[in-house]
C-alpha cells in the first residue's frame, strides 16, 4: 500500500532551478529516512540525496551545495530543491523508502537540462 507520487519535473535551462516533489502515503511518514535517487538514459540509478527521519541529510558529491533535501512530517512531503542545474542532472528522479517490508519507488519525474 506504500504510494510515492514524484511531481515537479520539467525542462529548464543550464543554471535555473527547480524544485520536486513527492507525496508519501501508506506508512508512517515521519518514522522513515527518505531518499532521492535519479537515472540518466542507459545509466545506473543512483542516489542523490538522503533526510532522515530527525532531517539529517547526505549529499553526493556532485550534487552537494547545489541541491537541498527537506521533509514536511505534516504533509507527508519530501522535497528536492535543485539549483544552478548542469546539463548533467539530466534524469528521471525517483522518491524511495525502505520500510520494514523493502524498498519503494514512486513513478518517476523527469528533470531535463538543456539549453
């Protein structure tokens, strides 16, 4: 019953921002870690970020500084703000979970770089 739904996505230029989305239901949001993980066309998924359940948070390296994960325990919200974006955060970005039962992915969001 776990249900991640990504919104947010879309096309912007090298240097802009955007900021995404994704609403949890079918668990209790606010006693889990939540994780952004994204995948380029022909290329791994990888994480990009991670809050805990106390919004400690974990960056790749490539995406520290630019990038800033956040929850909302009462809309049962995590959130992605990316900034000056590079031609090379271009992918489909995920929500994932691992609750008792495993990992949960919602259906993606597709973020595109491009001048």
């Amino acid at each position: 019953q776990v249900q991640l739904v990504e919104s947010g996505g879309g096309l912007v230029q090298p240097g802009g921002s955007l900021r995404l989305s994704c609403a949890a239901s079918g668990f209790t949001f606010s006693s889990y870690a939540m994780n952004w993980y994204r995948q380029a066309p022909r290329k791994e998924r990888e994480l990009v970020a991670e809050i805990t359940r106390g919004s400690i948070t974990t960056y790749r390296t490539s995406v520290k500084d630019r990038f800033t994960i956040s929850r909302d325990n009462a809309k049962n919200t995590v959130y992605l703000q990316m900034n000056s974006l590079k031609p090379e955060d271009t992918a489909v970005y995920y929500c994932n979970v691992k609750t008792n039962q495993g990992n949960h992915w919602g259906q993606g969001t597709q973020v595109t770089v491009s001048s």
